[in-house]
C-alpha cells in the first residue's frame, strides 16, 4: 500500500486529526488551527475517496467522521520520515526549544497533528531542552501553528534555517581562509 493518498500535508492532517477518534468538520477544523470552511471540500472529497467514513451517508452540520480503518497503515507509513534521527538537510528548519518543565513541551509534543512536523527531535540536558528538525516538506502554515502551541505552553522558540553542511574537512579549510583573511587586513 503506497502512503500517497497523504502526500498533501492538508489531507495528512486531516487524517491524523481523525485517526482514532469521531469529530465534526468544525471540531477537526479547530484542532488544525483553522476554520471549517478551510477544510470542507478536503474532508468532503477523502469521504468521497472512501478514506474517511462519516456517521451520515451524505454529510451535513454535525455529521462525524473518522479516518476508515484500512487507511491506518498507511498514514502512519506518510508520517515516517526518510530522515534519520540527528541528520539535517540544507534549507530545513530547526527549532531550539526550552520549556519551563517537561510536561509543558510533552503537552504539545503528545497532540499528533502538530508532531507530524517534526522529522525528528533530540532531548538536550535535563530534558526541557530540544532541538526539533522540521519535515522538509512542511507547509508554512502547519511550522506557525507548532510554533505558537509551543509558546502558548510556555516554551521559548528560536528558530533557524540550515544554510551550509560542511564536514570537518571543510569547516576547517573555510575557518583557516577566514583567519587567513583577517590576518592578511590587519
């Protein structure tokens, strides 16, 4: 089974918000961060391709649905990063949080539709510290709405983009030919 059917982050969201659980179009429209209408025609086309099932045959106000069964395996394989644990990307985003207390940053990283952002994340010191690297692919919208659930839980954010990857070797021929440099104008 391909993980296709949730390369759009709108319809992988929508999966895992649903994954589990019964809720209307406005209550999953409200734990993305959005408003119904952002959604309808999303949730109404995956009910429509049979991937979300609905209390109702034809969905009205109220109606709920649920990610169908069948499809579990595969939003869970969608959510599985190529990535692995520790290696960056150029141009990937990483965001170095500090939380108050670990349960304040285990309050958001525990809500699955912002923690599929997350490509992979490593605890630091005393564990309210860590460092998020942000899926590659993630939409604007869905980094915004994991950055201000962390900080309405009380947890500093700095964010930062990789620009350059250097291996040893090169991080020390660019750091001889900066001192190099310096040296040659005083």
């Amino acid at each position: 089974m391909s993980a296709a059917r949730f390369t759009v982050a709108s319809r992988r969201d929508i999966a895992v918000v649903l994954n589990g659980r019964e809720l209307t179009l406005y209550e999953t429209a409200k734990a993305l961060g959005l408003r119904s209408g952002d959604i309808q025609k999303t949730v109404r086309q995956m009910h429509a391709d049979g991937v979300l099932l609905a209390s109702d045959p034809e969905p009205v106000r109220g109606t709920l649905f649920s990610l169908a069964e069948r499809y579990v395996d595969e939003l869970e394989q969608a959510l599985r990063t190529n990535q692995d644990p520790g290696v960056v990307a150029e141009h990937q985003t990483l965001l170095f949080v500090n939380a108050p207390s670990k349960s304040a940053l285990d309050r958001v990283l525990g809500q699955a539709d912002l923690v599929a952002a997350i490509s992979w994340a490593a605890r630091c010191g005393s564990g309210t510290e860590m460092l998020l690297a942000i899926d590659p692919e993630l939409d604007v919208g869905d980094l915004g709405r994991l950055e201000s659930a962390l900080e309405a839980s009380g947890v500093a954010v700095a964010t930062s983009t990789v620009t350059a990857l250097m291996d040893a070797q090169r991080l020390r021929s660019a750091a001889l030919a900066a001192r190099n440099a310096a040296e040659a104008i005083a």
